[in-house]
C-alpha cells in the first residue's frame, strides 16, 4: 500500500470511528473510556509479567501506576 493510499486509510477509519463515537450517549462514551481504560492496563500488566515473570501482583501494579503516573505525549 502506497504511503498516500494508507494515509487515505487512516483519515477514512478515523472518520468513521468519529461518527460512531458522536452517536453515542453520553453514557455509552463513557462506558467505552472505561472498557478502553481497563484493556490498557491489563495489557501494561501483561507487558511487565512478560518480562518480569519473578514480580508480583503488587509489584506489577505499582510497575504499572508508575508508567501511567510518568507518562509522556508528543
């Protein structure tokens, strides 16, 4: 796929999934933060079980709280 076809892509999905969005309630967005919100952290914690098989439970949550907690954008 040529860069400018894939760009085509993404503006096309992210339209789409724009318009989903707006259809929501109110209460399903915030259903859908939610389910999105948990999935990333279940998929940090998978991430730092992987690599750190010895750590437990609580040493994986607090691996986690810390990348959230010093997270960085842009």
């Amino acid at each position: 796929m040529s860069d400018t076809a894939q760009a085509d892509h993404l503006r096309i999905a992210h339209e789409r999934q724009v318009a989903i969005y707006r259809a929501m309630s109110p209460q399903d967005r915030l259903r859908q933060a939610l389910r999105m919100n948990r999935s990333m952290l279940e998929l940090l914690a998978a991430g730092f079980r992987q690599r750190q098989p010895t750590w437990s439970d609580a040493q994986i949550r607090t691996a986690v709280a810390d990348r959230i907690l010093h997270a960085r954008t842009g």
